[in-house]
C-alpha cells in the first residue's frame, strides 16, 4: 500500500513537472491584418533610406566627410540607425534645397546630428566631443 501511495505522488510530481514545463514553453500565437497604410509607411522608409545613401555616395560628399573625420561607414550605420520622423525630418530637408546645395545641406545636417549624438552619448564618431555624463 505504502509503495503505490509512493508511486502514485512520484508520478503527480513528474507530471506536475511537466505541465508547468509546457505551460512555460508555450507561446501564443496572433495574427491580424496589416493595414495599407502601415505598408506603404514602411515602403517610404526604406525608399528615404535609399535616397539619403544615394546622396551621400556622390564624391564632393564622401570627400566632404572625410576631411571632417567622419567615415562613410559611419554614416552608412547611422542612416540606417535613423527613426522614421528623423528619416522624414532629412528628406524634408533635402526636398526644400535646391539641387546644387542639396548634398552639402544634408551633409551639414548629418554632420550636426552626429555631433549631438555624440554629445548625448550615443555615437562616438567625432573623438574631440567628450560624452555628457
């Protein structure tokens, strides 16, 4: 009697075991609709992002910063970094100049926001800014 009693509570304890296991390891699952408008958001992202490399792969540009010691890879990193408000902020920015000046525009504006990340801490890119504490 003693030895079925036994055998029973190990096998509730095992089995206890496993059943918080699987509730442990099971995820639910969700699914919804994508919206159109989320879609295209992330399609103009992506397209933003094209356009802002393909403006700063000129040469006058690349050139630009390098003499300010900033790499192209760098800014390759931070463009992909960028959030879509500061995605749109650039772009906007890049659309009101005019083409000539656009690429030094952007590349001032570039250069101005890699130095506030820097300040705040976030990048470290320009090696003469000391990181706010």
């Amino acid at each position: 009697m003693a030895r079925t009693t036994l055998k029973r509570s190990t096998t509730a304890i095992v089995m206890s075991g496993f059943m918080v296991w699987t509730g442990v390891m099971a995820t639910t699952a969700s699914a919804s609709v994508i919206g159109t408008d989320h879609m295209v958001a992330e399609y103009a992202v992506k397209e933003h992002r094209a356009e802002m490399k393909a403006a700063l792969s000129q040469d006058n540009v690349r050139e630009r910063l390098v003499e300010l010691g900033v790499s192209p890879a760098d800014v390759e990193a931070r463009i992909d970094a960028l959030t879509p408000a500061e995605l749109a902020m650039l772009q906007e920015k890049m659309d009101q100049l005019p083409a000539g000046a656009g690429a030094v525009g952007l590349l001032a504006l570039l250069v101005l926001i890699f130095f506030i990340t820097d300040i705040l801490g976030i990048t470290d890119i320009f090696p003469f800014v000391n990181a706010a504490n």
